[in-house]
C-alpha cells in the first residue's frame, strides 16, 4: 500500500476512533454521575477527551507529515502506537458498556411487551447500571496497561532461544557447531541505544561459531543504520559473520526522488553490510571448513510470497555439491514453503525472519498464538518437514507499532549435533 493509501485508512480510522470517544464519555458520565466533588468529575470527564482526542490529533498530523517523509520514523511510530493502544482500549471498554445497553434495551421492549410500564412516568427502558461502568473501566485497564508495557520495557525485552538440531550426515568436525542468529533489525525505528545495546551484549555473549542476519536491516533508507554501525560491528565469530538482503532493504516502501536515488541507497546500504563487518550474500554461496571439512553456507536475495521476489536459489546453489550439508539464508519464510522444502536437492536448515511474531501473541507451553498465524503457515520456531528444518527469528528490532508484547525480540542460537546410532 502506497503512502496515499495508508492516509486514508488513518483518517478513517481516526474519524471512527472520535466517534468512539463520544460513546465512551457517556460511560464516563454514569460512571462519575454520583461522585460528590464535581472538580474531579469534570478533570476525569474533561481530562479523557483531551487526551484520547488529543492524540488522535497527533496522530493524523504525524501520518499527515508521513506522507512527504522517507518513510516512518520513531516519531511517526510512537503516534501510531499511542493512537492504536487508546483505539483498542475503547474498543474494549465500548463492548462491555454495549452488552450493558444492549440487556437494558431488551429489558425494556420486555417492559413494552408485558405492559409493565410504570404509571408514574419512568421510562420503561431502565437506565445505565454504573457498575456496568465500573466493569467497562477495570477491563479495559488491562489492554491499556498491556500496551505501555509493550512500548516501554517490552520492544527491548531480549530472548535468547536456543535449539538444538540432529542429522545424521552433520560432518564430524562441525559436531557441536554453534550459530547465533539475527534477523529484522529495523535500525530506522530504534529510540533508545543503550536498551537496544543490551541486545546487542546478549547476542556477543553467546560466542557462537557463526554469526548470521536474515534480512531487514533498515525500514527504507540505508542511512537509518549509520549510528548503530559501530554497535552492530561488535558481534564478532571465529568462522564469521553473513548477512542477506530482506524487503524493507530494497527501499520499495517510500517515494525517491529519482529511480536512481533509489539504487543508490541500495548500494549505500551494501556498503554499510561491509563496515559492520558482514559478508552480504546475493544469490550465491561460501563454504565452511573446518578440521578437513566442510559445509555449505547459501544466501538468497529476498524471495517472498506476495513480496518482492529477486531471490534465485538455483543461481546461489551453484557449485554447491549435491551432498554437502547445506544452510540457507533467506529472510521470508514463504520461499521455504514454496521452494525450499520440495527441492529435489536436501536444504538441511533454513533461517528466516520476516515475520516478527507480529509483534504480538501469546506463547506459552502448549500453547501458541499469534495474529500473524492467519498470514504465515511458518511464523516463529522451529518447523521440520523429514528432516528439512526451518527457523523462523522472531526479529531484534520493530515496525509500525514501537512495541512488543508477549512476542519479545529475540536471539537465535542454534547447535548441529551429529546424530549417533546405538545398537
């Protein structure tokens, strides 16, 4: 969707969001309607609708102001998510006042219907309840809570995921071989280093053998990375450190000025892969070797289902033998659907990204959950299909929404054992 399109979703959605304000403040009214000090009413009633209407406000002048921007900046993305955090909390509050209102109509056309109205002029339909309001308020809490908590600890909250994996044709020298992972860095949207720093330190500590970035380092331009270079170019491995393009990198998402200013961020941005001391593979492949052996380590441009697809796997497998064990890189989840999975030649261990978990999701033992699911068939984890295995990065950084709840930013460390056969 071109910047054009998003502004008109933004409007209506903002137009939907005030009328929404309308319906909250008549729960507001009921709620406050006996409190003895009229001050503290007119601060809660008075004090919502400036705020929550307030922000709806900045939130239309920093997409407005968006629209002629290279692309979404922090302070486009903090609009955004005040905005969406206000809009679900009244979401949630509407419905619990609306099943209060809908059970007061229907007690009321019982009143018609049974002749029960009272001689005495009260309205057949009985009024609102303030506990209803009551309710609606301590419900609605929990959304409102939840998504402060998302912008303000959770975006920075690192995990480290570790996974272990067997093959039975691992080279012995690689038994044991340990790589960390990163993927959707999103430099462009970071506002705060030190916290981001700290994910930084966590992904150093793991002293893996390898070191990989699945795609995504910046949200368009290739200039988001540059004060972060030095911060990023820390993550050190003995056997190095590979990178792949993903589709934000392209800079297809934002207007330029000129087609070849465009391709000249792209170059910029290859650049920058050199000075953070990343190997960028473009359709092509590097062998590992280690005491006599080797594997195969492939990176592909960006190949995804409904997103930019430059990615050739036939091209980067060239040269490639047929029984090398091999690990690809490629950011979107999707081309191991496609692609990967049926290809005539074994892919033993895919790493991606992409998808960011959305952002937002529940993950707990047993049980996982996500809006992304309805999206992504492979969304975050480990995915093994006889024994062609696919690892989807929950990605380090964020878009749009500057927050993370219950899906955090992650690390990836992955181990290849060498799988023994007893008798």
């Amino acid at each position: 969707m071109h910047n054009g399109g998003f502004i008109r979703v933004f409007l209506i959605a903002s137009a939907i969001s005030l009328l929404m304000d309308w319906y909250v403040y008549s729960g507001l009214r009921t709620l406050t309607a006996d409190w003895p000090s009229s001050l503290w009413r007119n601060i809660v009633l008075w004090g919502y609708l400036l705020i929550s209407v307030g922000v709806t406000v900045l939130f239309i002048s920093g997409f407005g102001a968006f629209s002629t921007a290279k692309g979404m900046r922090p302070f486009h993305e903090w609009m955004l998510s005040l905005f969406l955090t206000f809009l679900v909390t009244k979401v949630v509050f509407i419905l619990i006042l609306f099943l209060g209102d809908l059970a007061r109509f229907f007690t009321g056309i019982f009143n018609l219907l049974s002749n029960n109205a009272k001689a005495n002029g009260k309205s057949v339909f009985p009024g609102r309840r303030k506990f209803i309001s009551e309710i609606a308020v301590l419900v609605a809490a929990v959304p409102f809570t939840s998504f402060f908590y998302a912008m303000f600890k959770g975006k920075y909250d690192y995990k480290v995921h570790r996974t272990t994996l067997y093959f039975d044709d691992l080279p012995d020298a690689f038994d044991g071989f340990t790589i960390t992972q990163l993927s959707d860095i999103h430099s462009g949207s970071f506002d705060n280093a030190e916290a981001m720093q700290r994910g930084i330190d966590l992904a150093k500590a793991q002293k893996s053998d390898l070191f990989v970035f699945t795609g995504d380092l910046v949200n368009n331009a290739a200039s988001e990375i540059e004060p972060y270079i030095d911060r990023f170019g820390q993550i050190k491995a003995p056997f190095g450190q590979f990178s792949i393009l993903g589709n934000h990198d392209y800079g297809d998402y934002i207007q330029w000025d000129t087609p070849q200013d465009k391709v000249a961020n792209l170059e910029k941005l290859k650049q920058h892969h050199k000075e953070l001391g990343y190997r960028l593979l473009l359709d092509e492949n590097i062998t590992l070797e280690k005491g006599g052996q080797k594997i195969s380590l492939i990176g592909i441009q960006n190949w995804g289902r409904g997103f930019i697809q430059l990615g050739d796997l036939e091209k980067a497998m060239q040269g490639v033998p047929e029984d090398a064990f091999k690990i690809l890189l490629s950011h979107d989840p999707t081309h191991w659907e496609e692609q990967v999975r049926f290809h005539p030649t074994t892919i033993h261990l895919t790493l991606s990204g992409h998808t960011h978990g959305a952002q937002f999701g529940v993950e707990t033992a047993g049980f996982r959950w996500s809006p992304v699911q309805y999206r992504y068939l492979d969304w975050a984890g480990l995915i093994n299909q006889k024994n062609r295995y696919l690892y989807v990065n929950r990605g380090f950084g964020f878009l749009a929404f500057s927050g993370r709840l219950g899906i955090w930013p992650e690390i990836t460390v992955i181990e290849l054992k060498k799988k023994t056969h007893t008798a």
